[in-house]
C-alpha cells in the first residue's frame, strides 16, 4: 500500500491552522501555515509568554494564578507567583467541564481534587483566561518564526483566515464543546458571527492517530486493529481503528474515558503521605503538599519509576528537614519501589480492562495488532513495561510514537516529552482528515408523543398522562424514537432521519417564530433503548437543544385544517435530519418544495430548554 503524502494546499489565499490542547496538567499549541501551491508543515509552539527563553518543549502547565481579587497575576508557569499568599493558583480546571453523568465513585475522585469548589462562572473564565494566554503566545511565536523564513510575512495576511482546532477527551459532548467555543470567543481568537466557522473540534483520540500516523508511517500497511491509548493528566482516552479500503480509517469500537489519568496516581501518593507522616513535624497539609509536588515533578518518583524492585527517594524540602522517627533526612524520605507500584496500580487495571473491552467490542472481525500509547503518562516507563507485558501473550505490539523517532526517550530522562501530539494530531486531522467513519458511543433519540390507543397495554396503563391536541385527538407523552443505536457505525455523510409533525391552533401559528426539539442520549445498559423513557427514566439524558426558525419558506409549507369541531388548526411536516458522524454534532430540517428537498441548518444550543 503506497503510504498517503500530505497535499498541496489548493487556495487562493494564505491561511492558518491552530491546534490547541488544553490538557488537565500540560497543554500545547501547534500550527500550519497554508500558503497557495505548498504542502503545509506542522509546527509546535516551542516558548510561551512569561518563560525566560525558548526550550524547545511545546508544553506548558495548564496553570493560572490570580489575585484574590479575581485579577490575573500572570499566566506563565512561575511557581513562585501562584504561591504568594495574595495569589489563588487555577489548575486542573479542565475537569470540572466534566459531564454530570459520570458514576459516583468517580465524582467523588474528582470532588476530592476540586476542593474548594468554584462556581461554573469562575471555570469559565479561567478557559478563556488560558485561551488568551496560549493565542497571545502562539502569534508572537508564529511572527517571529514565520519572518526569519520570509521577511514579507505579516500578521494582516492570515489574520482573516485562521481556523482553530480545540481539542477534548472522548466523554466530552456538544455542551462541553459549547462552553469552550463561548470561552474562545470570550478570549478574542474570533469574533461570535464567525466562531461556528472558524472554531472545530475534535477527540484528543483522534487527533493522537494522525499524530502517530505521521510519525510512524509504516502504520497505514498495517491490516490489523490500531488502538490509540491517550494517557493524560486527567483521563485515558480509548479509541479502535482499521483501514478503510481507500487507505483512510474507521473507528471500529466505540471510544471509551477513563477518569483514571496520571494525577490520580498522584492524588493516592499525597492520601499515603499524609497518613504516614500525620503525627510527624512534617504533617501538615502544606508539607504533604510539598511531597506530592515533588512526587510529580519530571525528575521526581513518578516519572522516573520503573518497577517495584528498588526504592524511591522523595525530595520535598530543604536540608534541615529532619525527623528519624520517620525517616525524613536532608529533606528527603525513602519509599519502597511495592508502595509506588500501589499508587499505579488502579490505573494500570483500569487501562488493561479498557484496552480488553476495546478488543471484545471491535467490529467486521477485526483483530488488534498495535497498541499506541501517547499523552505524558503514557511516557512512564513503568506503565509500558506492564503493558507491553501483559499483552505481549496475545500479539499485541505495544509502541510509543516518540520511543520511534528516539530510541533514548524510551528511558524517560526527560519525562515531560517535548512535543505536545495532541496539538500536533489537531491539526494534522484538520489538514488530512484520516478518518472517515466513528462508532456512536451511546444511543441518541428524541421524545415523542404516541396517539392514544385504549386497547393498547401499554397505552392504556398511561393513560393518566394523556392529553388532547389541537386536532382533537388524545396522545400520551413520554415515548423514545431511536435515531441512532449505540455502537452503530456512522461514515460523515450518514444522515438520521425524522419525520416532524407540528400541529398549531392559530393563534401559535401568528407567534410562532422557532421550533424546538431536546435531542436525547440513552446511557442505559441495554443496547436497544426502552420504548418509553419512564421505563429507564435515569438512563435518558437531555443533550441540546435544537432550535430552527421558522423561516418564510418553512411557514410556506404549512397547511390549515379544522378538527372535528371545525375549529382551524396548521399543520406543519418536516424532516429533522441529524448527522452523527461528524467530531461535531450537524442538524438540519428539510422539506419538500415544488419536488425538491430544501434544508435549513439548525442551532445546536447546550442550553437545555422545555419542548
């Protein structure tokens, strides 16, 4: 199979691409330039406003330290600033977005690392704080970079013509990608007419395949099942691909998140160190604090473990930190290699229990082959190792995409990486576009009301509920119309169709100036969704809003006719056509004009309102 090369870029005018990771700890920004007649390259943003001088690492705490006041002291990764007594230090604020359907056990997990709360207006601002900050970095970067290679560069000439890919983990949704688009905006990468344009989005799945597409080229021989295992901060993303005849690729297993990223390994060491030292000189909060910070650094205990054969030594203070009693000495303790191997190891089983399902779940017959673990966590040479171990019986071939283009990184001396390839993987998606089909993580409908039938048991023992419309007949509310199954496959142009029937007495009709529908998702276990959502009524979840107005053409297609009473009522027919396959959800009405189908796009609005 000949390997696909990147494409000529086919416009008139020069344009930009940026790629911007926000991850849970790390974020990075990368970009193209896309100049008429040449193949873009990807670049990363390698030096942030605030540090000293460029270092040639792509990434950049997702830190931001403010004043008490709520005014910004400064986004640069400066731990000095965020630990001033006046200043509140904003991190790990990427989870808070994290959608409200999650299972107990790990709301609890992410509660306990959000104390004290804050409310949904101060997370927002810190988003579009961030944003500021990485758009601000990523132009004064660009100019410098793009005028040593063409002196006649100027910002004026792409300005209008930027496109921003936003990335975010498999669990999140359209109110997720909603909410960060407003931030965007917020921050003044676009102005609000041009965001739905100018503002795309994909899973930081996704993007990590094209990354390791790129960098291992040899992947698009490969006929069997690729496993993209994205091992962040604050989530694993799982997401399962084969090729598609034409050489591109199809999601073959429906993407799963796990809630079990590398600050959870983090977040039991500090649980163990405050038990351990609670009654020692060094047990206050502050000091175990400090432990955990020095836990996590790129040179501390985490990053650099690789098995529990030999101990660890924590390095959390200064010289005259001393406390035999516990074993404290020169600011430093000893761990054993067993304990930190106990703080990996639920993640270590929930990411093999996640890779074991993808593998179950994989559809047409196909076999994994690869496993191709990416994100800073997946750097650790410890979780490779037991990775790699684990299913290696099963001929399985575990590969990082960095240990390909370095055979030295595989030893972690620098343990942060050097490139952000979420970043990189956003904009190679937004150039390439690889894949073409997704597997529908869960079964997504609409709410609708089902004309009465007495002699129907399941109508009849509703009957409490129903109620007469406007053309006289009795309906009762609360039925479910699947749209799309759970684990269906969806190629970008599958359409998802339903027939809307809108009655109107005339006075709705003269104010009627939109409709609107809730979308729905089933989150249940069963894989055909109850016809009746009171059945299951936990599992059914509003997801937006979609809204259409009702333009001069739609009102055109209205019909009037009276019920029994003679009383006048309108009639309107239309199709609500939904594509699923898209990294965004796309929405359209359609109706039959003169014998030709006409569409009007609709809003997809997070707001949650009453049908």
């Amino acid at each position: 199979m000949t390997i696909p090369q990147r494409k000529f870029y086919t416009g008139t005018e020069k344009s930009l691409v940026i790629g911007i990771d926000i991850g849970t700890t790390l974020s990075g920004v990368s970009y193209a330039l896309r100049e008429p007649g040449k193949v873009p390259r990807i670049q990363p943003v390698t030096r942030f406003s605030g540090q000293k001088e460029e270092n040639s690492n792509s990434k950049v705490p997702s830190v931001v330290s403010y004043y008490q006041d709520g005014n910004i002291i400064d986004t640069a990764p400066d731990e000095g600033l965020s630990e001033m007594e006046s200043a509140r230090r904003a991190q790990w604020f990427k989870l808070r977005l994290w959608p409200p359907y999650l299972d107990a056990d790990k709301r609890s997990q992410l509660e306990k690392l959000w104390s004290p709360p804050e409310p949904a207006e101060a997370v927002f601002q810190v988003f579009a704080d961030f944003l500021q900050y990485l758009f601000k970095s990523a132009k004064e970067y660009i100019i410098e970079s793009e005028i040593k290679l063409d002196p006649t560069f100027t910002w004026s000439t792409i300005e209008r013509n930027i496109f921003f890919v936003l990335t975010h983990p498999n669990g999140w949704e359209g109110k997720q990608q909603s909410q960060i688009r407003d931030a965007a905006v917020a921050a003044g990468l676009v102005n609000s007419s041009a965001a739905a344009n100018q503002i795309t989005f994909v899973t930081e799945g996704e993007a990590n395949l094209h990354f390791c597409l790129e960098k291992i080229p040899e992947l698009h021989q490969e006929s069997g099942g690729l496993l993209v295992v994205d091992c962040g901060g604050g989530t694993i993303g799982l997401n399962t691909y084969s090729q598609t005849e034409n050489g591109g690729f199809k999601e073959i297993a429906s993407p799963d998140c796990l809630v079990q990223g590398s600050i959870f390994v983090t977040s039991r060491a500090r649980d163990y160190f405050k038990g351990k030292f609670k009654d020692s000189t060094f047990g206050t909060d502050d000091d175990v604090e400090a432990m955990a910070r020095a836990f996590d650094k790129p040179d501390g205990v985490k990053c650099m473990f690789q098995g529990p054969n030999k101990p660890s030594f924590v390095n959390f203070g200064c010289l005259r930190y001393n406390d035999k009693k516990y074993g404290i000495s020169g600011g430093k303790f000893k761990i054993e290699g067993a304990q930190v191997a106990k703080f990996f190891e639920p993640a270590v089983q929930d990411i093999i229990t996640g890779i074991k399902k993808q593998c179950r779940n994989a559809k047409d017959g196909v076999s994994i082959t690869h496993i191709l673990l990416v994100g800073g966590f997946g750097r650790s040479q410890y979780l490779f190792t037991k990775l790699s171990d684990y299913f290696k019986t099963s001929g399985i071939v575990v590969r990082r995409p960095n240990d390909d283009q370095d055979p030295s990184s595989c030893h972690l001396k620098v343990t942060a990486g050097r490139r952000k390839e979420v970043a990189d993987g956003a904009v190679s998606w937004y150039l390439d576009r690889c894949v073409s089909a997704r597997v529908a993580r869960y079964s997504y409908g609409v709410a609708v009301d089902l004309e009465f039938d007495p002699s129907n048991p399941e109508h009849a023992c509703r009957e409490s509920t129903k109620f007469t419309y406007v053309n006289g007949k009795s309906f009762i509310p609360g039925g479910f119309l699947t749209m799309l199954k759970r684990d269906a496959g969806v190629f970008e142009t599958t359409e998802s169709r339903r027939s809307l029937r809108i009655l109107f007495t005339q006075h709705e009709y003269s104010r009627c100036s939109s409709i609107h529908t809730n979308l729905k998702c089933y989150r249940g276990q069963v894989d055909d969704p109850p016809k009746w959502i009171d059945l299951e009524p936990n599992s059914f979840h509003d997801l937006c809003t979609i809204q259409a107005n009702m333009t001069r053409n739609i009102k055109r297609n209205m019909k009037w006719l009276r019920d029994s009473d003679s009383k006048l009522f309108y009639e309107l027919n239309l199709d609500l056509v939904i594509l699923f396959g898209s990294t965004e959800l796309k929405v359209y009405i359609a109706w039959q004009e003169n014998g030709t189908e006409k569409r009007y796009a609709c809003s997809v609005d997070d707001g949650i309102r009453d049908s």
